[in-house]
C-alpha cells in the first residue's frame, strides 16, 4: 500500500507495530545473549574445575614413587607390545610371500596339466 493512501490512523497503527516488533526482536535477542552468556559461564567453570583436578593428578602421578614404578612399568609393556607387533607384521609379510610363491606355482601346474 502506498503511503499516501494511508490514513493517518493506519500510518500510526503501522509505525506503532513495526516498533512492537522491533522491541519483541530486541527483547528475544537480548535473551539468546544471556542464555549464551550463562552457558559460556558454566563451561568456563567446569573447565576450571577439572583443569584443577587434572593438574593435582598430575602432580602425584608425576611425585609418587609408586606411580613412577607403574609408569615404567606401561612403558615397559608398552615397548614389549611394539614388539610384538613388528615381529607379527614380519610373519605376515612371510605368509603373504608364501601365499604368493603358492599361486604362482599352481598357476605353473595347472598351466603343465592343460598342456
């Protein structure tokens, strides 16, 4: 509608709702920001919470002998793991060899047979 169609009336009751929602906007805006900033907040706080509890576990795992011993100990079975799965890689790569040798000796036989 054209605005000189308008009455002044319908012009007053326009600009009056349009700056409704403009405040209805504003308000809710408002709101997501506190939501927001509560949540921000919260994470914060947790994150403080369990960076502190980190930080003392770390230090009596770091002081206490008997968590030395049980580090050495993980680094000990650890190594052994790494180990182990070096010398089943080599075992695999023999059987794959193998498997290999195998098929290409049947191929040979089978092709003698045809013959």
């Amino acid at each position: 509608m054209a605005l000189q169609a308008m009455s002044d009336a319908e012009l007053a009751l326009s600009i009056s709702g349009m700056a409704l929602r403009t405040l209805i906007m504003e308000i809710e805006r408002d709101r997501r920001e506190e939501r927001r900033t509560d949540s921000f907040k919260k994470v914060t706080s947790k994150y403080k919470e369990y960076r502190t509890k980190h930080q003392t576990l770390a230090k009596v795992f770091n002081q206490d002998s008997e968590f030395q011993l049980f580090r050495d100990g993980l680094k000990k079975k650890d190594e052994q793991l790494a180990k182990k799965d070096e010398e089943l890689k080599e075992r695999d790569d023999e059987l794959m060899r193998a498997i290999g040798r195998c098929s290409e000796l049947e191929a040979a036989l089978k092709a003698k047979d045809d013959a």
